[in-house]
C-alpha cells in the first residue's frame, strides 16, 4: 500500500473529488523521505543561480526510502501532486536519481537529455541493479 488514507479523505474521494492539499498532506506523511526529497530538490533549485536547469539526487537510498521513492514517482496521481505542490517537473532515472526542473523546462534541452536513454544507461551502477 502507498499510502495511509484517513477516513475523512476516503469519504471525499467516495462522493466526489478530492482535496488537493489534503491528498498532498497524505503524501508527505505516507511517503516522508520521498516529500523530503522533492521539497529539497524544489528549494535547491530555487535558492540557486536562477539559470540552474535543474537539481537532482544522486546519493543512495536506504532501501525503504528507495521504495518511497517508486511508489511516488511510478504513481501519476502522486507524482502530478508533488509536481503541483512544488511547481516543479519531475525526472526519474533510476530508484536513486530524481531531478526536479522548473515545469517551463519540460521538453528543454536538459531535461530531454537527462530523461534520454544514454543518461539512463550512464547512470547505471552494479550496487543498483536491483532497484
């Protein structure tokens, strides 16, 4: 299971739609390291040279925190509200390697070359074969 729902959001979510903040607080405290991660990502890149295409991870997950990270980044609903929250676009690699962009970045140079599939394969390493 991704995420630990609260009755009150189960109801909302059984008689219509959905709010966006409650879903994101739901986020944040189901899947801490994965939030963390893209907030600091999202500040980084804003507290940065303001040309700076983008900021990413690189070190090594735990492997619970790993699978925080999956299950946000493979989940549309997910990964749609930590980019709405953090005005960012997120990019995923591998079960290590998240970036955030600013969204106006989606479809640039950087991040189709951080998205290709020779950095997918550059940024493979033995110690990650699993993830």
């Amino acid at each position: 299971m991704s995420l630990d729902v609260t009755p009150t959001l189960l109801r909302q979510a059984e008689v219509g739609d959905v709010n966006e903040a409650e879903f994101a607080d739901t986020v944040a405290a189901s899947l801490p390291y994965a939030y963390a991660l893209v907030a600091k990502l999202a500040a980084d890149l804003r507290a940065g040279d303001p040309l700076r295409e983008f900021a990413d991870n690189q070190s090594a997950p735990t492997e619970a925190e790993r699978g925080q990270l999956l299950r946000a980044l493979a989940s549309d609903a997910i990964r749609g509200s930590l980019e709405r929250r953090f005005a960012v676009k997120l990019a995923f690699q591998n079960c290590h390697r998240v970036a955030v962009f600013r969204p106006e970045a989606a479809g640039s140079e950087a991040h189709g070359r951080f998205v290709s599939e020779r950095a997918q394969i550059l940024n493979q390493a033995p110690g990650f074969r699993d993830c």
